[in-house]
C-alpha cells in the first residue's frame, strides 16, 4: 500500500494538510485503537484493497479532530481505550455535526449482549468482534461507507440545488426591480388621472403596462403578458413595452389600435422569439372626442365603468377580438371604438387578477370578479386596493401563482 495508508507509528494520522473536496468520496477508513498490534492486523486485511485508504489513530483524545479533519467515510472504534472511554467516544461523534453522520463500527473484544445493546443505543452502525474475519470486515466496511457515500451525494445534489435556486432567485429579483422600474410614473390631469397596482409573482410573470401622450388630444394605454414566468418572459415583456413606449413599428398610426397590435404581432414572431408569445389590450383614449379606439390580442376584457364611484355603476366588458401576438405572421386585428362618458373608470389588467384558485381547486367565477369591479366605492376607497384584498381572500391568503397587475384610468 501507499505511505499514506500505511500504519501511523506516531499514533496520529497523517501530518500532512488534507485538502479534500466534498465530491471526493473514496472509501477512508480510521481506525480509532491504542493497541499498534490490532492496527497493524487491519492495515494488512485491508491492504490489498486498492479504493479503500487506511488511517490510524492510536490516541483516542484526539479521534474527534482527526475524524472532523480526515472526514472518513467509516470509524472502526474500539472500546476500551485509555484516558477516554469508546463509548463516551460515540457520545461526541453523534453530537458533533461534522461527524453526527459518519458510520461507526465497534470493533472490539467485549462480547456481552449488554455492550453491544449501549453501543447501539449510543449511536453505533454495527459491532464487530475483534480481530474479525477479513471478508466479513471488508463488506461491511463497503456496506456502511457506501451508503455514507449516498448521503453525501444526496445533500451535495441538495446544497447544489439550494444555491441553483437562489442564484434563480436574485436574478427574478433583479428583473423584478428592472421591470418595476420601467413603470410609468402616475399622473393627475384635468382629463385623466392613473393609478396602478403590481404585485410580481414570487418566479416573476411576463406582465406589463404603461400609458404615455401620443399627441396633446390622444393617450395611449396598454397591459401585455408574455407566456410563461421568470427572467426570459420578464425581458421579453419589457421589450415589447419599450416598442410601444417609443413608438418604433415603422408605418404604424399609434393612434389606431389595431394597426398597433398587427405591427406588433409582426415584430415579435413566436419563431423569432424562442417560442415566446404574448396577450395585449391597448386602447387610445381622445380627450376632446371622449371616445376609446381599442383592439386586444388574447387578452382579458378591459372594463369601462361609468358612472360615480359610489352608485351602482355600468360595465362594459372590452373584449379582446385577435388571437395572441407572435403566433402567425401578418394576422389582422379589428379595432373597435366606443364612446366614453365623462368621469368612466377603464381598467386593463391580466389574468393574475381574475383567474384565482379557490381552497377547493375550482376557479374564482369571472363574474363576481366582474360584480367586485364595479359595485360602488366607498368614500376614499380604491377599487385597486379592493381586488387585492378579495384575491387574497379568495386564495386564502396564499401567494399569487401569476403577477397581479392591475391599471385604472379616471377619463374625466
């Protein structure tokens, strides 16, 4: 066998620095016995097994920071030793983390059922009579470190899984506070006044919203939601908001909507966009005309409600008539327009609003989303802070699977 596995006649293990890493799991036995005459007869049973390292310890006061340093995989332990007793031993191999797990074999020369029972109790894997027969000694060290091994593997592919995750984590954080930051800032006008609500997901859906003045007379108003959830969906998300933003679809009237979202459709293909698509309602509200232009791509109604906050209020559901952006090349999309009275509330928001799981599986019915929308307000309550606080209900207080985005335009 090698120096390094040979007998340490010091009685201490090597003196040389171990630098092992955890994906380095050989079978590394330490023999933990005052007696050299015994380590010497285990070194040679196993010596001629090639995958497994034999260490000695002949000093047991120092086997607990020989282990802690050497990280065997198994601890052949006698029990009668000098200045400390074996079975104290298994006391502080269990206690101390760094060795709690390590299987230990009792290798000694009592035979009393009474021991081997206190041994067990305190901790150890097996017991063997000393000097035990070498086959049987060399399955067992097999049996018990192997198994040792599987538990290392198993918390390595966890810690590994654990910082794969928070790496995840920090990212979705980071394109969190990128997308919130993008925002548009709320405004108050003689003609329009915004508010907005937008909770992300906790893996960060692909929801958007912004609103912007096309010209003096015309303010533009959209909510996007890319499939899917986490960093991909948020940056794609984000892009097509900034298109909308600066209005760059070469041709386009960004005063038509449905010329909007045909243009759109075309810039963000599916094929072109790893396979990613899109819903959208955008509308353009004139401020002179008091009328909404609107098309929606998949998207969930817009509601236009009218009249004062606090009566009974009438909806009307803003229907979406284009299928999804990005699925088909050059499809083409109706737009509708609408009157709106003086003092209506429109509001565009994304399926993380209204499609909630109730504790029974099912889902929240649309029209008591619809009904919450538009009974009358309290004085001084918003009809933002109500929907959060009912999809909270209805989830029983459980974190919203998809982003909760949710924008409300005063038209005075």
């Amino acid at each position: 066998m090698s120096e390094s596995a040979s007998v340490e006649r010091a009685g201490t293990a090597e003196a040389k620095p171990l630098d092992r890493k955890h994906t380095d799991h050989r079978i590394r036995v330490l023999l933990v016995d005052d007696q050299q005459i015994v380590a010497e007869a285990i070194r040679r049973m196993l010596e001629s097994e090639t995958d497994i390292e034999f260490h000695y310890c002949a000093d047991p006061s120092t086997a607990l920071a020989v282990a802690k340093d050497l990280s065997p995989t198994i601890i052949l332990q006698d029990l009668v030793m000098p200045e400390i007793d074996g079975l104290l031993l298994l006391r502080f191999y269990r206690a101390n983390a760094a060795t709690r797990d390590i299987p230990v074999i009792v290798l000694s020369s009592q035979e009393e059922a009474v021991t081997k029972a206190k041994a067990f109790e305190l901790g150890a894997s097996d017991y063997l009579v000393k000097l035990p027969n070498r086959v049987e000694l060399i399955a067992r060290v097999r049996h018990h470190s192997q198994g040792y091994i599987h538990l290392l593997e198993r918390n390595e592919a966890f810690q590994a899984l654990r910082e794969s995750q928070q790496a995840l984590a920090e990212d979705v954080a980071e394109a969190e506070r990128y997308v919130t930051s993008l925002l548009p800032a709320k405004i108050k006008t003689d003609s329009v006044e915004t508010d907005w609500l937008f909770i992300p997901s906790s893996k960060l859906g692909g929801d958007s919203f912004g609103y912007h003045w096309i010209d003096e007379d015309n303010l533009a108003c959209y909510l996007l939601d890319v499939c899917g959830h986490g960093v991909k969906s948020a940056l794609m998300s984000v892009s097509a908001m900034n298109v909308l933003r600066a209005q760059s679809l070469p041709g386009c009237d960004f005063r038509d909507a449905s010329q909007v979202l045909s243009a759109l459709n075309n810039a963000f293909l599916m094929d072109n966009h790893n396979q990613m698509y899109f819903t959208i309602w955008y509308g353009v509200y004139n401020r002179v005309k008091h009328e909404l232009n609107y098309s929606g791509a998949g998207h969930p109604p817009a509601l236009l409600i009218s009249g004062p906050p606090e009566s009974p209020a009438a909806c009307q559901q803003l229907e979406s008539q284009g299928p999804m952006n990005g699925v088909v090349e050059d499809l083409p999309y109706d737009g509708v327009t609408v009157p709106v009275e003086p003092g209506s509330r429109l509001y565009l928001y994304s399926d993380g609003i209204c499609e909630l799981h109730l504790p029974d599986g099912t889902m929240w019915p649309f029209f008591e989303f619809i009904t919450a929308m538009s009974a009358p307000l309290a004085l001084g309550e918003s009809a933002l802070t109500r929907i959060h606080s009912i999809g909270q209900r209805v989830q029983s207080g459980h974190p919203f699977l998809d982003d909760f985005s949710i924008l409300e335009l005063k038209l005075l």
